[in-house]
C-alpha cells in the first residue's frame, strides 16, 4: 500500500543517509588536504596532483551527499502525500426519484406500516411493486409535464441536499409515526361514521392524538429543524395523563386497514414521491418546479388543510403520514389550543 510503502522508503532513506559522512566532516577533510598541500611546497608535482585528486574526490562527495538528501526527500514528502478522496458524483432529481435507494426506502417504510398484511405479499414482491410505481411518476410528469421532466434531469443535488430532501421521508417508517398514522385512520373513520362534518373530525383526532403530543412535538424538530411549533408538553403531560379519549381503536377496523395496505402500495409510493417533490422544493426554491408535488396531490380545490387530507387519505395509513408530515404546523397548532382547553 502507499503508507506501507512510504514508510519503507523514509526508513530506508534514512539509513543510506546515516552511514554517509556527514557534510561538516567531508569539508573538514577537503580543506586539511589543501592546507597541507600548501604548507609542504617541497612536494613534487605528482604529489601536488594526488592532493588535488583527493580535494576534488572529497568535493564531489559533498555534491554526491546533497544530491542523495535531496532526492529522498523529494521521494519522502511525494510518498506520503495523502490521496485525494473521490468526490460524489452529483444527483440529478430525476435520478433520485427513480433510485434504488428511494425504492428501497420506501419499500421499508411500507413493510412497516403494512404489518403483517404486506409481510405475507413477501419484501421482494413489495419492492418490486414500489419500484414500477415511482418508475411510473416519472414516466407521467414525462408525459404531462416534458418541461418539468427536463429541469428535473438538470437539476443537481450536492450529497448534503440530497440527505436533507429524504429526511421527512425516513420518519414514515419510525415506529412513532407508523402508530400515529393508525390511530389517525381509526379516529378519522369513527367520526365519519358520527358525522362527516370537520369539527367533529377535528374533535377527534385532537382526542386520539393528546396521549402522542410528546411523539409529535419530536417527530416535528426531527423533520424540520428549526421550524418547529413549540410545545411546552412537559408541563401539559400531567394533565393528559388524566385524560382519557372517546375514541378506542377497533381491532376489527386496525384489521381492515392493514388488509387495504396491500391494495394501496402504488399509491404509497406516490405518497412518498410527493412528500419527496415538496421537501426539494423546501431545499431548492423556485428551481423545483411545483407541477411534480402538484400532479400527485390528493387535494383537487384549494382547501390543504390537515383535516381535508385525512378525509381523502382513508384507508391508505402512508398517506396519514403524508396528511401529518404536509400539515405539521397546523397539527402542532391545534395540538396546541386542544391542550389549553384541557388545562383551564
């Protein structure tokens, strides 16, 4: 290896350097032969030449020795400089999108959700699917939308933006957000079986998602660094302990949800497309077009709200997780004036 052989050459060096004369000496030795060349003039002329071999013999030592140093450090500092470590090549956003390293993310966070309804589909049969279906967003944006398809194939990703684009992404499959999105589907399914309006939706989801407030408020500084709503859950844990929710989970209602994951794994890819399109456009600004987030979003009119999604995710849990990760602020909102209600 390179260390291995630079630390070969530097000790080698280092030992022909030390069994030389050093320069001071061979000097010294030059100059006690022209010194005593000059005091014995009564030395004939051959002898006069044999000092003088000799003074021109010890020069050329001196010139041998200072070209010996300098070619081993020379040879030194080239062998031990360090490599330079290969640059990533960039990501395009189209490249990102049809990844394996989307799918394979995607894939985990379905198996997750999914439960044991999408572990008896088997993982490779899942991966599969996934994959032909975030295939399929791209093929689509190609086709309705060739303009955004092209700055999609131009616009670069540097490792650092990359990261911070799939970062809400990664929280689908968290333990905490996959049991969020469950009971998020179970509250939204009873209060549509009460009543369709928006208020008692909101009642009840505000009612299941009390005991989780502490889940929430760290899935929210998780995926958005910086811009999360502040909760003072500590002080509004105690309260919530004595809280008991109207709302209990139906096995038979966790059952069917499950059984509906198997039939929703196109649509959870594109759940996870279209969070990944919203957190570009978060990391790169007007250069992301929007008609990528917009073609997959399951709002039609202009109302996006937190409540209006959850009315359109039912059954699919993975969009429940995009319903939370689109509207974060607004659920940490009304997290919030739920808590100061309880705690008058």
């Amino acid at each position: 290896s390179l260390s291995s052989s630079s630390e070969f050459i530097s000790r080698d060096s280092l030992a022909q350097i030390d069994s030389l004369p050093s320069m001071a000496r061979t000097a010294e030795m030059a100059d006690d032969y022209s010194s005593q060349e000059e005091s014995e003039g009564m030395y004939h002329d051959s002898a006069r030449g044999s000092f003088g071999s000799r003074a021109a013999a010890a020069t050329a030592a001196v010139l041998g020795l200072v070209a010996v140093v300098a070619f081993f450090a020379h040879s030194s500092m080239h062998a031990a400089a360090p490599s330079s470590a290969p640059v990533a090549a960039p990501l395009s956003v189209r490249a990102l999108l049809e990844s394996d390293e989307l799918a394979d993310l995607a894939t985990d966070n379905l198996m997750a959700m999914g439960g044991d309804a999408l572990a008896s589909a088997g993982h490779d049969n899942v991966r599969g699917r996934v994959a032909r279906a975030l295939q399929n967003v791209s093929d689509a944006i190609r086709t309705r939308y060739p303009e955004a398809h092209r700055q999609m194939d131009q616009l670069q990703l540097t490792s650092a933006q990359k990261e911070a684009s799939l970062r809400v992404v990664r929280k689908f499959g968290d333990p905490r957000m996959v049991g969020l999105a469950h009971d998020i589907a179970e509250a939204t399914r009873q209060a549509e079986q009460e009543s369709s309006d928006k208020d008692t939706i909101k009642r009840r989801l505000s009612e299941v998602l009390a005991p989780r407030v502490r889940d929430l408020q760290q899935l929210s500084q998780e995926m958005f660094p910086g811009q999360a709503v502040n909760l003072d859950a500590a002080a509004a844990l105690p309260q919530l302990r004595k809280w008991h929710p109207s709302v209990e989970v139906d096995v038979s209602g966790r059952r069917r949800l499950l059984e509906a994951a198997d039939d929703s794994i196109e649509q959870g890819a594109q759940a996870h497309a279209h969070t990944l399109f919203k957190s570009l456009q978060g990391e790169l600004g007007e250069k992301m077009p929007e008609a990528p987030a917009r073609m997959l979003s399951s709002s039609s009119g202009e109302d996006t709200s937190f409540i209006s999604c959850v009315m359109k995710a039912m059954p699919d849990p993975t969009k429940f997780c995009k319903c939370v990760a689109d509207n974060m602020s607004e659920v940490m909102s009304m997290m919030k004036d739920f808590m100061k209600g309880k705690m008058r």
